[in-house]
C-alpha cells in the first residue's frame, strides 16, 4: 500500500499557508490593492493614529526589515518583535523596547500607538500609503512609506 496519497493530503495545506504568508495584499495573484510591494524592507512613518493625529516633528514608525520581524519608533523609545501576515491578516507578536521615559504627550501616543499594534487585523497597501485596520478602531493607522 502506498503512502504518496496521505503525504500529498498533508503537505497541501502547509503549501497553502507558506504561499500565503509569502504573498502581499495587491500582489500578483492575491486579493487587495493593485499597486502594493512586499513589506519586507519597506519602512512607514505613522500620519494617523486611529483618526487622533500625531504629534508633530516626533516620528513613530514602523519597518519590516526581514520576514516575520518588525521594529520601530514608538514616539519615545524604540520597539522590535514579530509579526505574521496570511494575505491581508496581519498578528503582531509581543513587542519588546527601550524604556527611556517621556514627557506625557509622547507616553499617550506612544502607549496609544502599540496598543494599536497589538490589535491588528488587517493590513492595506496602496501605493506609499498603508492602512493598519484595529480592533476596536473607527478608523485605521495610516502611514506613509519612507523606503521601498
């Protein structure tokens, strides 16, 4: 009796979800906005937290320097951690950081901003723009593309 059968049964759906964590909403063959590129590499400056603005002249960002990883400016201090991405589902894993102390403007937008983060759903790639959809969030994170 064979065994080639089951093994293929098995191995499809792993198959299934590498090829879907590897794909980008927008990208060829996969469902979202036309004009998106791979995260990896890329990096963002937030422009919107949830519809509350940002303080001015102090940058919270969000890069994706390799697969799975993330790291940033989270206002005040920076952060780094894990991510997973299933088409256009987004997971940020438990973040770690600095802890430099901060004026209470920034300690609000910075605690604000990685609460976000550990509530992400969905992810959208249009152009220079992306839009991080939250839990419990009228309105997504917008940020703007500062590297390819």
């Amino acid at each position: 009796m064979s065994h080639t059968p089951r093994l293929a049964w098995l191995a499809a759906p792993v198959l299934m979800a590498l090829s879907a964590c590897a794909a980008l909403p927008g990208a060829p063959g996969t469902a979202g906005a036309s004009a998106a590129a791979p995260l990896v590499g890329s990096e963002w400056r937030l422009e919107d937290l949830g519809g509350r603005g940002v303080l001015d002249r102090l940058q919270a960002t969000l890069a994706f320097p390799e697969a799975g990883r993330v790291a940033g400016n989270s206002t005040c201090n920076r952060f780094f951690g894990s991510y997973t991405l299933m088409q256009d589902r987004v997971a940020f894993g438990q973040l770690g950081g600095t802890r430099m102390a901060c004026p209470e403007p920034l300690a609000d937008q910075e605690a604000r901003y990685l609460d976000a983060l550990q509530k992400a759903q969905r992810i959208e790639v249009q152009g220079k723009t992306m839009l991080v959809h939250v839990q419990g969030l009228e309105k997504p994170l917008r940020f703007t593309r500062t590297k390819p």
